[in-house]
C-alpha cells in the first residue's frame, strides 16, 4: 500500500539494505583483488572518510564539474523548473551531502525527498542535517547500493517522480553498464510526470581532465587511498598506505579518466585464508569516469526508453545536463 504524500511529514525513515559486513561484499572485494588486473569498484571509495574527502575534491580548483554542473543549473534554473513541474518525490541518486538536491527544493517543492547512497553513515548525518532545515517534508532515506537493483520501499510516492542523479557519477559506469542503469532508473519511473535530471561529463582536453583527478592538493590521492583503509576494515586485508600512490590519466581510446592505486615496491598483501602478490608498479584499478558527447549520451537515453530530452550546457562545453523525461 503506498501512503498519501499529503500527510504532515513524520521523522525521515531509513530503510539500509546495503550492510558492508557480509560475504557477498567481502567475495566481491576478493574477486576483484585476485584477478590478473586487480579492480575495486569505486562504490569502495565512499565510507564515511571517502564521503567527506569527495566533498573536499568538490572544493579544489582543479575539480571543474561540480562547480560547472551547479553553473548550468542556476542559469537554466527556469527552464529546468518549468520542464520538471510535474514532479513531486526527489530522488537523488547518489546523494551524498545531498547539498546539490536541497538547492532544487526552492523551485521544485518536492512533496517528498528519497536520498539514496551506499555510505550509510554518511547519509544518516545529511539526513538529519536536512530533517532539522526543513522539518516539514517527507524524507525516506535509503542506504542502497543500486549498481544492481533500484528497489523503491513502498511508502515513496510513485507519482512525479524525478530521478536526480548529479556529479557525472553515471560516467563510473562503462557506457553499457550505464545504459543498464538507466534502464533501472526508467523501470521506477511510473507516470508521463516522471523524468530524469542528470548531469554528465564532457570529452575535453587531458590538460584540463588530468589534474581535476589529481590535483595539487593530493585531496583526490586522499580519497583513492583512503579506499585501502575501507578494504582493511571489509576485508581485514593489511593494506599499508606507504606502499600505494594515486595515479590518474586519460585513456582516450576509452574516452574515460581512470584512477588507479600502483605498489611503489613489491608487496604481499594478505587477509585471512588468502594473499595477493603486487610487483614493484603493478596497480589496482579503482575508477573509471567515462567522458561523453552529449549526442552519444542523448542517445544512451533514447535506448533506456526515455523521450523528449531537453540539454543544457556551459559557455566552454565541459558538462551537460540533461532532462528527459517518461
Ligand atoms: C561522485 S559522488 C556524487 C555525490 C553528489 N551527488 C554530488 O554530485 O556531489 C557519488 C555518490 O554516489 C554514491 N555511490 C557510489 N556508488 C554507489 C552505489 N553503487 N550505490 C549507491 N550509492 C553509490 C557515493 O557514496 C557518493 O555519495
């Protein structure tokens, strides 16, 4: 049974499905750890550390799509409000601080706001920021790691429903993994008022690419390092941070940056009933941010089953949001 929405708004309700202490998480670390060419998947970089440091990136001048994406949003401000008047539930994919939604509540008035994001602890703090600010609305908060299933409990409102999935964190995924993504965010869309709000990062020059994921600061090395930390505590491997460096760069055959921790010296690394062996230079790859044309991702759009897609840009055409609706 769904609730009505127009019920005075209670305490925000959490519903965590991701736990982080179980074998399907410490398998998956494994996996990823054993193979030829090692991977963690970047959704390891968000502990409650990871979630603070991102928003530090977020702050240093280099990091160009945060600052850029909130651009486009102010000056398109009317036309995004006009296009998105149908919505009543906010969903924020990804939420994080959730700052970038609660910029939106001014115009869209969202009747209800869904916060979603894997760094639970995290999330329960912007929550109860948010819940303090603005005690009249409705918030169900989910700690959710949606890179398999989008599950929506049954108390969030099915109709207006805009998806808001900020920060380019689409471009985490490989183009048909993202499009499977897609396909799950229009899957929960229920009603013509329903959409999506996303923004989404551009093919530019690696001068300008490079040092956004690696700036002068070292707060994006931070981050990718403190994802060995979160792994000592998953996996109770023993990690140590001396013998790791942040790398980024551009693969441009991929069209994507890539972040990657590389063993500075040979080292053993081990967690109970196995080990892994790095040579001196080998890396563990830890994020890919995929980089678009705004045609190649409209079309991504299209695939997923969305229509009527509305694209805003910046004077430079670094970062594209894009609506599109049901
Ligand atoms: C790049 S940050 C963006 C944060 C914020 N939306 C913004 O644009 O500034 C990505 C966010 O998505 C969350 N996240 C990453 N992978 C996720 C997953 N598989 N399921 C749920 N949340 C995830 C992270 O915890 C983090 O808060």
């Amino acid at each position: 049974m769904h609730v009505t929405l127009d019920m005075p708004a209670a305490a925000p309700r959490y519903y965590q499905t991701f736990h982080p202490d179980t074998h399907s998480v410490r398998d998956e670390l494994e996996g990823g750890l054993c193979r030829r060419d090692a991977s963690i998947a970047p959704k390891f970089l968000y502990d409650a550390l990871g979630s603070c440091l991102f928003g530090a990136i977020t702050q240093v001048p280099e990091y160009y799509p945060t600052r850029t994406e909130q651009q486009i949003m102010a000056r398109y401000a009317d036309e995004i409000a006009q296009r998105t008047s149908q919505a009543r539930v906010l969903v924020d994919l990804g939420a994080g601080d959730c700052v970038k939604a609660e910029r939106l509540f001014g115009r869209l008035r969202p009747r209800q706001y869904v916060p979603v994001d894997i760094s639970t602890e995290y999330l329960r703090g912007a929550v109860a920021r948010l819940h303090t600010a603005y005690p009249d609305l409705d918030i169900v908060a989910l700690g959710q790691d949606f890179s398999q299933t989008l599950a929506l409990p049954d108390d969030v409102g099915t109709e207006g429903r805009l998806f808001f999935y900020p920060g380019s964190s689409i471009g985490n995924w490989a183009p048909e993994q993202a499009l499977a993504m897609l396909a799950r965010i229009r899957a929960a869309c229920m009603d013509d008022g329903s959409g999506l709000l996303i923004g989404v990062d551009r093919v530019k020059s690696p001068d300008v690419l490079v040092p956004a994921y690696d700036d002068a600061l070292q707060v994006t090395a931070a981050f990718n390092r403190n994802l060995l930390l979160h792994v000592n505590r998953l996996l109770r491997t023993d990690f140590a941070l001396d013998d790791w460096r942040h790398l980024a760069c551009f693969n441009a055959e991929a069209s994507r940056m890539e972040m990657h921790l590389v063993a500075t010296r040979a080292v053993t690394v081990n967690w109970p009933g196995r080990c892994r062996i790095f040579a001196s230079g080998e890396s563990i790859h830890t994020e890919c941010s995929y980089k678009y044309q705004p045609q190649d991702f409209a079309a991504l759009l299209d695939a997923a089953g969305f229509s009527d897609v509305a694209h805003w840009t910046d004077p430079e055409g670094w970062f594209s949001v894009f609506h599109a609706r049901a």
